[in-house]
C-alpha cells in the first residue's frame, strides 16, 4: 500500500575481502614414519634387571642389557638353545675357596679314610710320619676331649702345614687334585652331607684367618683362611639369568662336593657345577679324576666338552683367563685394584669390575 514501507528485512554485515594470498602456508611437524613411541614404564623396569648394589656402572649397564637382548623376553628367544652364562665360583663370585672349608672340617673332625693307601698319599716330606704318630694317639680317645689333647693339636696344626707346603711346592692345580685323592674311600653319600655342613659352618665363622698350633701361643703356628661369604651382587646376578631363561654354570678349581654345597646357596643347578671330580665306585670315591680338569685351558675344554656353544657370558678372575678368552660375547673380568683401575690382565674388549669386598656379617644357609 502507499506510504507502507513493508516488513524490514534482517541485515548481515559484510565481511572483509580475504587478504591476498601470501604464497605461505603453515606447517605442521608430522611424525616420520619410522619413529616407535617412547618407551613405557613397563618397558624401563623390565631392562632394569639388577640392583646397583656396588657393580662398576658399565658392567651393570652391560648386563641388564645381556638380560634384555637374550633373555626369554627377547624375541630371538629358543627355550630349546638358551643363552648360556658362566660363572667362576672361587674367590670370584664368592669369597675364598669351599674346598678350603671342607678341608678343614675333615681334618677338624678327623673324617678321611685313615687306611695304608691314605697314609702313602701324604708325601713324607710334608710331615707324613708325625702326622701319622698323632693320628695313631688320639683317634681312639673320645671327639670331645680332642680339643685338650696334644697329639690331636699337632695332628691337626701339621695336616694344615702339609697342605699349605702341597700348594706352595705344587701349584694350585695339583693342590686340588691332592685334596682330591685325599677324599678317596669316603661315601659319596656321606661327603655330600659333611661338605653342606662345612660350607655351612664357614658361612657362620669371620672372614680372615686364624692361627693353627700345638698348643696356646704357639710360635710355630700356622695361618689359615676362615669363613665363606655368599656375594649379595652375585646372588643377584644369579637370580636375574634364572628369571630371564639363562643356563647358568658355575666353573670351579674345588671339588665337586665342596663347590656344589656352596652353588645351592645361590640356587644353581648341582649339574651345571663344573669342578674336581673323581669316578665313584659301589658308593665311594676313588683315586680316579675324571675329565675334564677345569684348570687353565681345562676349563675352556670343560665348555666344549659339556656345553658345546660359546657362553653370552663369562665372569672371571684373573685366573681365568683362558676361560674368558674362549668364544665371544659379554666378558668380565673380576679382580683387585688398588687405585680401581684396570690391571694388565683386562683384554681388549673385557669389562672391569673390581672384586667385591666381604660381607663382614656371619650368613645363614
């Protein structure tokens, strides 16, 4: 109608022109397509195998790694072929010897097999007479007036003469295998037991030595080593490999007897000790030493002959050298430095870690 403006329509308001194009465009960082997410928590504490207790840095970084890489988390896993770690036992993964305890328990509780064949073992030299002499006085006396009597303090103080002057004259290799033939007659049975009950009894005593004479004040003692101590590093250790699927050995210059005793003690398999052994007959020992003779390339021989393929790890000392030659793969050697650095023995490629204190506390089984 005239004059009538009709409804009002809604205005928009124009928006601006669009500036020109620059020739520029933003960028966003894409993610190459190779890169795998960060690890999990879950992942870190797996690799986190050991505790730190006082392994050198390297050496732990190396060995969580082993765990890592070839254990049973690993995806080049075989449960039928399984990594193999080895491990030197005396004075290495322990402190001291076991054979050293049961020598000393035999010999403390008059336990060998005193017969014609025994006697002839010990050389005349090294005191086979007088040792006899005693023996002969004492053994029918009761074992609990032993500690008062003379002849059995001189027996006792001349055996442990006799088996420092065997080592000393000898060398280590046919020390063991004399204190080998010494145990020739015994039960195996029975050695097995006496050896639990010496280790276990070394476990309890101090770490040091101790003077061995004929009577109080004796001038012409004889200084032993005393006590036996598990290593909190290597029980650890030993633990990890199990846990990750590893066939773990001990390699050992002691007798079987003594070095199985103490590998319980760490869970390892009696089988997988590598050690002085002699060919049991009807129940006893004999003077027969079997093969092989896990000393200097002995031991390398022992690998060959019982394991058959190169460890992912050995553990040695500087003993064990040709041990730790042998094969490839992860190499520590485990020895005393005075200022902690590395001794002359360390080869080319080998980890150091420098040898672990005693633990000062007595230990329990």
């Amino acid at each position: 109608a005239p004059g009538h403006a009709g409804p009002r329509r809604k205005r928009h308001k124009k928006r601006p022109p669009a500036p020109p194009p620059t020739g520029r465009r933003k960028r966003h960082k894409a993610r190459p397509k190779s890169a795998e997410p960060a690890p999990s928590r879950t992942v870190i504490e797996r690799r986190m195998a050991l505790p730190a207790g006082r392994w050198a840095p390297p050496v732990r970084d190396a060995l969580e790694k082993l765990l890592g890489s070839s254990g049973n988390e690993s995806a080049d896993y075989d449960a039928d072929n399984p990594p193999i770690a080895v491990l030197a036992l005396d004075s290495v993964s322990m402190t001291n010897r076991p054979d050293h305890a049961l020598f000393r328990y035999l010999v403390d509780h008059a336990k060998f097999q005193f017969d014609e064949s025994f006697w002839k073992r010990i050389p005349e030299p090294f005191g086979r007479g007088r040792l006899r002499a005693c023996y002969n006085i004492f053994h029918d006396h009761p074992a609990a007036v032993w500690e008062k009597d003379g002849d059995f303090l001189s027996y006792r103080k001349d055996f442990h003469r006799a088996h420092s002057k065997v080592c000393a004259a000898w060398g280590e290799k046919e020390c063991s295998r004399w204190k080998l033939a010494l145990l020739a007659g015994l039960e195996d049975a029975e050695l097995r037991k006496m050896a639990g009950e010496a280790v276990n009894e070394a476990l309890l005593e101090p770490v040091g030595t101790a003077r061995i004479g004929a009577f109080l004040e004796d001038p012409d003692s004889v200084e032993i080593r005393t006590g036996l101590r598990k290593i909190p590093e290597i029980q650890d250790l030993c633990a990890a490999l199990k846990a990750r699927g590893f066939d773990l050995w001990l390699m050992s210059t002691s007798d079987e007897w003594s070095a199985q005793a103490f590998a319980r003690l760490y869970g390892v398999d009696p089988a997988r000790v590598v050690a002085f052994s002699a060919r049991v007959a009807q129940g006893k020992l004999t003077e027969d030493i079997l093969a092989p003779v896990p000393y200097g390339p002995g031991q390398a021989a022992a690998i060959v002959m019982l394991i058959g393929r190169s460890p992912a790890l050995i553990l040695g000392g500087k003993g064990n050298a040709d041990l730790l030659e042998y094969g490839t793969g992860l190499r520590v050697l485990s020895a005393e430095s005075q200022d902690g650095s590395p001794p002359a023995e360390l080869r080319e490629g080998w980890l150091f870690q420098p040898a672990f204190k005693p633990v000062k506390t007595p230990q329990t089984p």
